[in-house]
C-alpha cells in the first residue's frame, strides 16, 4: 500500500465515498453534497495549506483507490483534525488502521509542528473509535453522542 496526496483526479472518488450512505451516517453533516458543491469544495481545499487529504492505494494501483484520510491544520498550525473514508468496496477487511498509521506517519514528516491530532467520531461507529483508539487517540469528552478524540505526538 502506497500513501499519496490527493489531487484533481481524486475528485470523483472523493465525492462518490462521501454521499455513500455509511459515510454520511458516520459524518456529522448528513446532508447529501451535490458534485457542483464538492467540486467547489474541493478545488479550494487543493489550494489551502492547512487541508491534507492523502490517498491510500495498492501497488500497482490496479483498482479504484483504498481510502482516504484528511487532516484539517488549525489556524496556529499546532493541531490537526483527523479524518478517514474508505472506498466502500474496500471497508471490512481490516485495512483502516494501518491506512491511518501510515497516514498520521506520512502526515507527520511532512508538518513536524503539529503537536497533537484530534478526531471526531459519533459513539455508535464502532468500528472507527476501536481504529483510532489502537492508534493511542484518548478519548477526551463526549457530547451528543459524539466523541473528541486526541493523540498527543509529543508523548
Ligand atoms: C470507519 C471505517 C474507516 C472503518 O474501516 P474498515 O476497514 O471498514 O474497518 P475494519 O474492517 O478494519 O474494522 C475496524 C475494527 O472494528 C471492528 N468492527 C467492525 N464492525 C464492528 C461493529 N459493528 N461493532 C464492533 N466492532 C466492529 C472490526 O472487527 C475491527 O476490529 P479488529 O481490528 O479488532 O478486528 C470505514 O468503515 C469507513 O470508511 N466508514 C465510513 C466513514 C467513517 O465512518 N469514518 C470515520 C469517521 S472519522
């Protein structure tokens, strides 16, 4: 598996794992995202500094991608905000966690500042907290059935 950033032509993928209806129940915006808006969205984001989206994949690529994980920089450019899709067709085998270990390795060479990463993730998506908790994330508080999530890098 390769990790990678994400680039125009990762477009399409992006929006189709986003309106997938199990990503849209894990998201805290629900809402159903028209192309016009992502696309909108997501040419912006290429542009913005403080918006990394990785791409995993096999080697060869030889299907459509494995997932994606962005990181979302705060303004003092300290902390980031974690999150992960996979491809639907590749969800339940096992391979989220180390999509994320490399993600949040790769995330980490390239912005040596960041001190600490934070999640989000609601209480019910089981299969995200036990992800992000073998990944050392301590859960902070929860609210709303929703959970914040943190990993310090420094520790
Ligand atoms: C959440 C997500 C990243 C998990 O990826 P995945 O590859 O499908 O997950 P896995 O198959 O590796 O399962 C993760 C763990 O949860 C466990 N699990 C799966 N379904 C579960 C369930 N219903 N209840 C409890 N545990 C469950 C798995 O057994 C596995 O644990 P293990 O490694 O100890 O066996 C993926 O389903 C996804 O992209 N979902 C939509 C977006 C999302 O929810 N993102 C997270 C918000 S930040």
């Amino acid at each position: 598996m390769v990790i990678r950033s994400a680039g125009i032509e990762d477009s399409r993928y992006l929006f189709e794992w986003r309106n997938d209806p199990t990503t849209r129940n894990a998201s805290l915006n629900t809402d159903e995202i028209h192309w016009e808006e992502h696309q909108k969205w997501y040419l912006s984001v290429l542009k913005n500094p403080q918006v990394v989206i990785y791409i995993a994949e096999d080697i060869p690529a030889e299907s459509s991608p494995l997932g994606m994980c962005r990181f979302n920089i705060s303004e003092e450019r300290e902390s980031a905000e974690v999150s992960i899709n996979l491809n639907p067709e590749h969800r339940g085998k096992g391979l989220a966690q180390s999509i994320l270990h490399d993600a949040i390795e790769v995330f980490t060479t390239e912005h040596p500042r960041v001190i600490d990463l934070t999640a989000t993730i609601r209480e019910e998506n089981l299969p995200s907290m036990k992800i992000f908790v073998s990944e050392n994330f301590v859960p902070q508080h929860s609210q709303d059935g929703v959970v914040q999530l943190k990993l310090n890098l420094k520790d």
